[in-house]
C-alpha cells in the first residue's frame, strides 16, 4: 500500500477516533476530541517528517510548534479573556486550534506535492478541533478563528516548501477565501 494511502488513513483513523465518542457524549467527550485532534495532528506532522528523515523539516516543525504556543500563551496572559464556562480567563486565542493549524499547514506547505488529494481531509480535522473546542465550552467562535489563524501563519512563515503546491488564505470583498497552488 502506498505511504500516502496510509498517511490518509491514519489521519482518517485519528479524526473519525476523536470525534465519534463527541457526537455520543457531551462536553467532556467535546474536549477529549479536540485535546486527541491538537496533539494527533502535529504528531501526525511529526511522524510525516520522520518518515521522509528530513532533518531540516523537523527543525521547522519544532518552531512553528513552538513559535504558535509561545504566541498562544502570551495573548492568553495578556487578554484575560473569559471562557464560556467561566473557568478562567484564558480563553483568547484557543491554543488547541492554534497547534492543529500550526501542524496541518506544517504538513500542507512541506509535504504538499505527495500529500495534496488529502490536503482538504487534514484542515477540515484542524477546523473539527475548533468546533470540538466551542462545543466543550471552552472557547468562544473568535477565539478558534484567532487560534486558527495564529497556527496557519505561524507555520506558514516558518515552514519551507519541500516540493511542490500549497494551500493560501486570499483576502476578498465579502471575506476571506482559499486558493490552491501549484507550480507544474
């Protein structure tokens, strides 16, 4: 079986594992999915960088890792925004969003010539981790678009081509789009 098939397949596995026991249960089950999703998605990164031993990636998905937490933290401590559920007031930007965009679009930017047909799968489990986030009241709308945008600009900057298209963000008038990219 091909790499990619069993790449796809395990970010299948982990997204349908993280989200299925939420669907059946209520606000823990919410965060349990999303904590599985913001650590599975950058272990996922990680264990694409390790198969392909690239050294060099890895350093850049060590900063761009590193890099959105550190960011994630400061804001939180320097906002003081409360959570939905009133447990403190950390909730801007949600660093669970912030991380699964930091890794996606590690993954997308890096790897995204072999991986591109499940480009889409992986943002959309990095978008199910916000949602996963604001179901188990933890975090308002805003703050898993800021932590979305925080991981995929992070990584963005960060991270480095290796071959290759990539997925952007396009400003427009009514909003924001995306485009893919890729040179031939």
């Amino acid at each position: 079986m091909k790499p990619q098939i069993l790449f796809f397949l395990f970010a299948f596995m982990l997204t349908m594992g993280a989200i299925q026991p939420a669907w059946a249960g209520g606000t823990n089950s919410w965060n349990s999915a999303s904590d599985l999703l913001a650590v599975g998605l950058p272990a996922l990164a990680a264990g694409m960088t390790w198969k392909q031993e690239d050294s060099e990636g890895a350093q850049q998905l060590a900063y761009s890792l590193g890099l959105t937490f550190v960011a994630a933290s400061v804001l939180k401590n320097s906002i003081h925004a409360a959570r939905p559920d009133g447990s403190d007031n950390k909730s801007f930007p949600s660093g669970h969003t912030a991380l699964a965009f930091a890794g996606v679009r590690y993954i997308d930017k890096r790897y995204g010539a072999e991986l591109s047909p499940f480009t889409p799968w992986l943002y959309a489990a990095a978008g199910l981790t916000g949602i996963a986030r604001v179901q188990a009241n933890m975090h308002h709308w805003q703050d898993v678009f800021a932590g979305g945008a925080l991981g995929y600009v992070t990584a963005s900057y960060l991270a480095e081509p290796l071959k290759g298209g990539q997925l952007s963000l396009l400003r427009t008038p009514g909003g924001f789009g995306m485009g893919w990219q890729r040179t031939f």
